[in-house]
C-alpha cells in the first residue's frame, strides 16, 4: 500500500482525482458522525499533542533569547525579560568549540554525502527498476541488509578503516561514510518510483534514438522528481544530524560536525546554553523545513513498498 | 518488469539506422552482469568499501592486539573478547540493553498506535497537527536531548519548574543526576524521538484498511474496540512489524541519547552494549578489545536484520 502513496502515477495524476477526495473527505466528516462538539474536542486534542511534540524546540527557542544571567538563573523564568537577539550574533565565539568552523563542516559534509548518493544511486535504482541480470537479486539483497545496518555498530572497524587510508579526521571520511550508509535508502525508494514509469514510455523514446542515458535524463527523471527530492531530503538530514561514527572519526574540534561540537556544552557547571539552543536552532529550522515538504510521503516512504 | 532490455532492443532494430553507432555501447541480446556493472558499480563500490569492509576488518581487528596509538602489535588470539566478556560491568550492560531495547520500543509503539489512529480522523487543522509530530523526526537527536538535560536541571531546569507549578512534583528534582531517573529520562527521550517514525508507519497501514470492511463492522454492530482489536488490528501486522524491527535496530544502535544524558554519570550502570563500546574506545583507548564488542553487536544485528528479512519480506517487492 505503500507504493499507492509513493507511486509517481499517482502524484502526476491531473486535478480530476484530488477533487473526488476531497468531496469524499467532506461527506466523511457528516458520515463520520464528526458532530461540532466531538470535532472540537479533536481539535483540542491535536493542540495539545502538537505542543507537546514541539515543546522541545520551543523551549531551544526561548532559551536562545535569555541572557546568561536569566538562562542559569535559580529558580528559572520561563520568557526573557527582553529577548536577546544579539545572542544569535554572539554565540559563535565561545571557548569550547569553533562554532562557524562546525557549521561550515555541517552543511559540507552533508551536502558532499547528499551529491555522492544522488550521483551513484539514481543509475543503480533506475537500472534495477527496468532491467533483469544476473546477481540483481543478491545486489537488492545486499542494499536492503545496508539499509538496516547504522554506522554505530561499525564505527570500530571504519575508525580503523580510515585509519589505514590515512584520511582519519577529515570530512572526506565522513562523506564517504554518510553516503554510503543513506545509499540504500535512496537506492530503495527510487527503485520504487523508476519503476512505477510505464516501460512503454522508454521503449518509445528509445525507438526515436535517445540513448540510455538521455532516456534516464530526459524521460525518466522529471516522472520520478517526487522520489529524487524524498531520496535528497531524506539523506541531506540523515547526514546533517549523523552523530556516533563523527564523534570517533573526527578528532580536531574544527572538523565536528555541530551534533558532536554542542555536546561539549552539556555537564559543565554554567553551559552557554543560551548558545547551545541559538546554535540549535539554527541547525533544527531548516532541516524541518526540508522535512515538512516531504511529509505526505513520509507516510511509509521510510519502509518504501515494504508496507504492503 | 516481465520486458527485458532485449525486447527493447529488437523493436528497435527496424528503425535502427540512427541507433546504429551506439548499439555496441548499449550491448546486444541477453542481459549480462557486465551490461549492468557500469550502472550499479558505484554503488557496489561504496558499499563495499565502507560497509562490507570495516565489518570485516573489525572482525579481522578482534584477533589482534593493537596499541594505543593504532600500531597493530600482532595476533591476540581470542584475548580481545576474553577481555569483553571478563568485565565486571557486563551483566549490567546487557541488562541495560535488554530493558533499554525493551522499554524504548514497546512505550513507542503502544503510544504510537493510540497517536497514528488519532492522526487518522479527520478534523480541521490535521495537517498542521501531522507536521509538528514530524519535528523530532528531522530535528537532532542530541539537540533534542540537549534540551531535555537542560529542562530537567534540579536549579535552573526549566520542565523542573514546570512540573513545580504543575504540581506534579513538590520540589525540583535531579533527574539527569543519578540512576535510575537518569536511565528512565533516556527511556522516555529515546520513545520521543521514535514515536514520529512509528506514528508514520502504523499511519500508513491504517490508511491501507478498506472502508468497506469497517462500514461491515458497524453495521454488524461491533463496539469501536471489538472494531480495533478484530478488524483494524490484524491489518496492521505488515506495518506494525516493520516499525517494531527498525525501532530495535534503531534503539539498539542508539548512543547520543545514553551518551548526553548518562553519559557523566561514573562507572558503568547506566551503559548499553553501544555505549559500553564507545567507552572502549574513547576511555579505554582498546580499539582491539572495542571490535571484538563491536563483533558481538554486529551479531546482534544481523540476527534483527534477519528477522526483517523473513518476516517483512521486503525482497518480495523486488521483481
């Protein structure tokens, strides 16, 4: 059933559809018995269990506006007497780590690992999705085996890895790693949209002479966009947010990543946490963002086609 | 999927005087390894050479003894996992891991079917309320948990405070300070960041259930539980077991949440099979003594991989 929600089909369907569902979703609410007193108890419902899931973020978002008197003041206030937006301009100089080196090996890190799984991914998914050969089997085997391991559990042996190849502590480590554990995700989920473009639709583009690879260019990726961009948001954030296998193979604090750099604030006695939670901010906003254009197809995009 | 490119390629041939020069290029006739190579190769690279190797280098690393400074010194035979399986703390590390694993995955997934059939009615506003679950999902782990460990500060904790008023508790408390609150505040953060993930996969399997089959259950005159239970329920065991497995794998493998929240707590009580793993190699300095631990969690995983494989059986939509 998955694959009704990611199918590509369904996402180029015209307007014609869309207006069908919503008409249905309309007679649902009256047949539903959704009378005004229980929607609104539903609707209650839904402000509390979204407050309670942003809560966190709120909190960063308070916090970085408090001064380091009111942020470490006994007992706390909840709002800043006046909020400090200068925080946002301070913050990046603090003696426990180079904060706009961090950012910058953030946004590097993930965005190299992003490029390197779109670029070795898409011809793997699209050769997979239209072709049979020998071994296909034990390679979508092997991609689906990748796609449940994590680096954590490696992290000794790739330590040791990158070691030996002598790019321990550099980012070129950490874009390899990242990309090659986000792969088969990418792999996975435009398998399932490769495959949801009519073969027809190849056969007649090959017929006028385009080669394999304008067929795939030209044909195929603007029917597959939906799942090209769920594969790059989902990977982009993966990467931006990686932690364990950062934390032991890179050692010089200007090459961390901001997940391993602001765990240096927690368990000091007077943390800057005003600056932990501007820093946050700043790395939480747009990866949310990015997540949010993606949500209807998050809806068992993660498993992609394993939901049946 | 039954088309193969040599059908393609013999519709062609009629019309193939422009294709012509580049036939020897897309290859003739049946499809072999060598034709598809140039497409997956890459990704076969990489896989590889940062998967499959380290994982067997780290197995390859168990069996030596290797210094603190990385020089490998020679065989060590099996004194890497006697050495693992000698510490003292390891009878609570592995109870950590089961209640751990155990406790994360059942809250998540309990709470989770209670939040994916509320998500699933429909109301005004839905979509905005849908959005706000997703944001533990793409936010940081260790920013989340950062905020936690904060809140829950017994001076200057802001959530502290908020129970205080709340009444929930008499006075501020040390949460993070001392086992077990400090294990339990992971077990309950850890279920926080999962429970978007979960929420989405058990949504998914709702949105699968055919309203037929539920307009024949009211009319039938079933209670909304006996509806639940003998209706919805069953429907759910595709995506109820894929959230459980990448929920154990997930949980398992998970290190920031242990780290930031227990992590300056002495000793060993509040480690996991994970965590203890990392302390192997950032305290202890024994890379060699960490892959041979490393050795037995990958097994570990391999078992759960197993497990998905047989019962979510995801190959079969390979065809």
């Amino acid at each position: 059933m998955a694959h009704s929600t990611l199918s590509p089909v369904a996402e180029t369907t015209p307007a014609g559809p869309a207006v069908v569902s919503t008409a249905r979703r309309k007679t649902r609410y009256g047949s539903d018995q959704a009378s005004g007193p229980r929607v609104a108890l539903r609707m209650a419902a839904g402000l509390i269990i979204a407050l309670i899931f942003i809560s966190p973020y709120v909190i960063m978002a308070i916090g970085s506006l408090k001064s380091r008197p009111e942020i470490l003041g006994v007992p706390p206030k909840y709002l800043p007497a006046t909020p400090r937006f200068d925080n946002y301009a301070t913050m990046w100089s603090t003696p426990e780590t180079p904060l706009p080196q961090n950012l910058i090996s953030t946004i590097i890190i993930a965005s190299c690992a992003t490029i390197l799984v779109l670029l070795v991914a898409t011809p793997a998914a699209y050769y997979t999705a239209r072709f049979k050969f020998p071994g296909k089997m034990v390679f979508m085997f092997l991609v689906i085996v990748t796609q449940m391991l994590q680096p954590a559990v490696l992290t000794a042996g790739l330590f040791r890895e990158m070691l030996a190849l002598n790019i321990i502590d550099t980012w070129l480590a950490m874009i390899l790693v990242n990309a090659a554990f986000n792969l088969s995700f990418a792999v996975w989920i435009m398998h399932s949209f490769f495959a949801g473009v009519p073969k027809e639709v190849d056969e007649a583009a090959q017929i006028d002479g385009a080669g394999r690879f304008s067929v795939l260019f030209k044909i195929n990726l603007p029917l597959v966009w939906p799942g090209i961009v769920t594969a790059i948001i989902f990977t982009f954030v993966s990467c931006w947010n990686e932690f364990a296998a950062s934390l032991v193979i890179l050692q010089t604090a200007g090459n961390q990543p901001l997940s391993v750099a602001l765990t240096k604030f927690v368990g000091q006695y007077d943390s800057a946490w005003q600056y932990v939670f501007g820093v946050s901010i700043v790395a939480v906003v747009p990866v949310v963002i990015l997540f949010m254009l993606i949500e209807k197809r998050l809806i068992g995009g993660l498993t992609a086609g394993s939901v049946k | 999927m039954s088309t193969t490119v040599a059908k393609g390629d013999t519709q062609d041939t009629p019309a193939a005087r422009p294709v012509a020069p580049r036939r020897p290029k897309t290859g003739r006739g049946r499809d072999s390894i060598w034709k598809a190579l140039p497409w997956i190769a890459p990704c076969l690279v990489l896989v590889v050479g940062i998967v499959l190797f380290p994982a067997g280098y780290m197995i390859y690393n168990a069996f030596r003894s290797i210094s603190s400074y990385g020089t490998d010194t020679g065989s060590a035979g099996l004194t890497n996992f006697t050495l693992v399986f000698a510490d003292p703390a390891l009878p609570r590390v592995l109870a950590n891991t089961v209640v751990w694993v155990a406790a994360v995955v059942i809250i998540t997934v309990v709470l989770s079917l209670a939040l994916a059939q509320f998500l699933n009615k429909p109301f005004p506003g839905r979509t905005l309320v849908r959005m706000a679950v997703i944001v533990p999902w793409a936010a940081s782990v260790v920013m989340t948990t950062t905020v936690f460990v904060y809140g829950l500060d017994p001076f200057y904790g802001i959530i502290n405070k908020f129970m205080v008023d709340l009444h929930l508790i008499d006075a501020p408390f040390g949460f993070t300070k001392s086992m077990p609150s400090a294990f339990i505040v992971a077990i309950l953060t850890a279920v926080f960041v999962s429970m978007p993930f979960t929420s989405y996969t058990i949504l998914a399997g709702l949105q699968g259930v055919p309203g037929e089959v539920l307009e024949a259950a009211k009319m039938d005159g079933a209670s909304p539980a006996r509806t639940y239970f003998s209706v919805i329920l069953p429907q759910l065991r595709d995506s109820l077991a894929v959230a459980v497995l990448i929920n154990i794998i997930n949980v398992f493998n998970n290190l920031a949440i242990l780290k930031i929240i227990t992590g300056s707590l002495p000793g060993y009580d509040a480690d996991t099979l994970i965590t203890r793993m990392f302390k192997w190699i950032q305290v202890d300095q024994r890379v060699d003594v960490a892959s041979a631990m490393s050795v037995v969690n990958f097994a570990i995983v391999l078992v759960i991989v197993a497990a998905y494989i047989k019962i979510v059986k995801p190959m079969k939509e390979v065809d």
